[in-house]
C-alpha cells in the first residue's frame, strides 16, 4: 500500500510515498481503508525534528494520527459487525498517512451517514481539543477571549465555540484582514493583527479600535518569543492557556515575567487532550459529529495522499484557513 514516511527530518520535501505491506489488525485494533486523513499541527512538529532529539521518533516514521474511513476487518476480540462501518479513528502519535491504517477499536467512532469523511477529521480532534482548551481556562459567559493564531484548524473550532458560549468579546489575531473577515464570519468581534494591534487594513477598523485593552481568556496556539506580550494583556485573574507551539517554545524567562505581574494573579497553563480521559473526550465528539455543538467544520484544502509534501508546505507557510485534509 502507499504511505507517507519520513525519510529526513526538517523541512517537509523531506516526507516521500513509500510502500509497504498492508497492516494486518492485531487484537483489539481494526483496519480501515482511509477516506480522508487530517494534515494537523503535531504532525508538522514531528516532520521538523524537533521531537527527534529526544529520542521519540525515528526516520521512516509515519505520520498522521487521524482518518476517516470504512472498517475492512478486525483483530481478535473485536465484534465483527464493525466490518463494512463507516468511522473516524485515532490512530496515535503515527500511522495516518497511509491507505490503510489500524486503530485501536476504543479510539473508534462511528460515523453519521451525512457527515463527510473530510469534515469528520476536520472536528474530530481539533473540536475537542478547542471545547476542553476553553474548559481548563475556566472559560464563563460574559468573559473577553483573545484566540492567538486563529486561522488554524485549532483556532477556528475556538473561536466559534467562544462565541456561542457567550463571550463578551471574542478578538483574534490573524496575518491578514482576508483571513479577519472570514474569522469574523466564525463569530470573532474584534480582528487583530500578529502582534495583537489593530489593522487599520481592515475593513471594520474602527471597531477594532474598541477591542478590549485586556483578556479574561487568552487560548495561544502560536507560543514562542513573542508570548510573553500576551500574558501583559490578561486582565487581573486573567489565565492563559498553549494549546500549541507553532513558534517554538516560549521564552525561558517566562516565569520571571510572570512574577514581575505577581499583584494581577494571572495563570499560564498548557493543555493536551491527552489528559482529557477518553470516555469525556469521545462523548463531546459524539456531540460535534451529530451537530448538537454545531461547529462548521472549515477545510482549506483536499489533497491526494502523494501530495504530502505540499500540504505541510501551506502548513509551514501559513497560506492554510483550516484543516488540510489528505485522500488516497
């Protein structure tokens, strides 16, 4: 079967289809044969290297750990009417890029008929980690949220799911006032540019004069350098919570900045959904695959499975709004 590998870390020209053996499903696994397979910001992380140093993964590795698709056959343990189901999987830290993938059967949802397999990867992991990121802010309506790096496939679900939940002001930062119309579309009030200011290039820059001057609630996916500057704009009691490191890891003087704000009480906290446990996560996704939620899923681009290599250069070029999704 075709797969995706890394064959040298770095930059994404470093990724090449390979073939290899189609995956027989152990016990308690399933095998599926891939619809659609989501492009997501930790597979990029991995393509880098920067996971490598730590002896974490190793070249030749394949990425991708969500798909969608049509359950072929089952490992020992597992009920065979999975056979011939429509679901979204899980399949881990790896295993994605590829025409047939396997998961574990736990990390299995069914499918509605009318979701597509494309938009069940769009939801499937970045709208729960969206719902839990905004949960572990202690995130209450009425409160201001600034959503940092919101054209993302994790920035969008945040930004619509702070807006129906009663935000007071729902700001995002973006690159450009293209990309804030459509986020304002999404439910975002205020369009700020990547530093956090207003962009007199926006076509409702007067209203974004008025963007609130502090944040209750401030949802990072960018980190690096700059994250620093945002914690300053937490109002008192203010948390700030780094769902994502696109930027790299933020300064190691960041405590220090932090106390030297001692009297404001704010919090900085990272999140994973990996501490979420799996019964809580898979019920709210049962809810966004079902609408109950009612997220619109937002995806940037479809790309045969070959053109790997060009879905992680959008990524790395900032071009994509939303998820990229991968078809064999």
């Amino acid at each position: 079967m075709k797969a995706i590998a890394i064959q040298e870390f770095g930059r994404p020209e470093g990724m090449a289809v390979v073939d290899l053996p189609a995956p027989v499903p152990a016990a308690g696994q399933v095998l599926i044969a891939t619809e659609a397979i989501g492009v997501g910001g930790v597979d990029a992380l991995i393509r880098s290297g920067a996971l490598a140093s730590f002896g974490l993964f190793q070249e030749g590795h394949v990425p991708g750990s969500e798909v969608a698709g049509t359950v072929t056959a089952v490992g020992a343990g597992v009920d065979a009417s999975w056979v011939g189901r429509r679901v979204w999987a899980f399949t881990g830290t790896g295993g994605g890029y590829v025409e047939q993938a396997v998961a574990s059967v736990d990390a299995v949802l069914p499918l509605p008929a009318e979701l597509s397999a494309a938009d069940a990867v769009t939801l499937g992991t970045s709208g729960v980690v969206a719902h839990f990121a905004l949960r572990h802010a202690h995130f209450a309506p009425g409160e201001s949220v600034l959503v940092r790096g919101a054209a993302g496939s994790l920035g969008i679900p945040t930004v619509q799911l702070a807006a129906r939940g009663g935000a007071s002001a729902v700001a995002v930062t973006t690159s450009s006032a293209e990309r804030g119309e459509r986020l304002r579309k999404l439910g975002a009030t205020h369009v700020l540019d990547r530093s956090g200011t207003s962009t007199d290039a926006d076509a409702d820059a007067d209203a974004d004069a008025d963007a609130p001057e502090g944040y209750d609630v401030i949802i990072d996916i960018i980190a690096g350098p700059d994250m620093p500057t945002f914690l300053d704009r937490l109002n008192p009691n203010g948390r700030l919570v780094a769902i994502g490191m696109v930027a790299g890891p933020p300064p190691a003087d960041l405590a220090a900045h932090m106390t030297a704000a001692f009297r404001k009480s704010m919090s900085f906290a990272t999140f994973s959904a990996d501490t979420v446990p799996e019964a809580a996560q898979r019920a709210v996704r049962a809810e966004l695959f079902a609408g109950e939620l009612s997220l619109d899923p937002v995806v940037h681009a479809v790309l045969p499975l070959e053109e790997a290599v060009r879905a992680h250069q959008l990524m790395d070029s900032g071009e994509a709004f939303g998820r990229i999704v991968l078809v064999p």
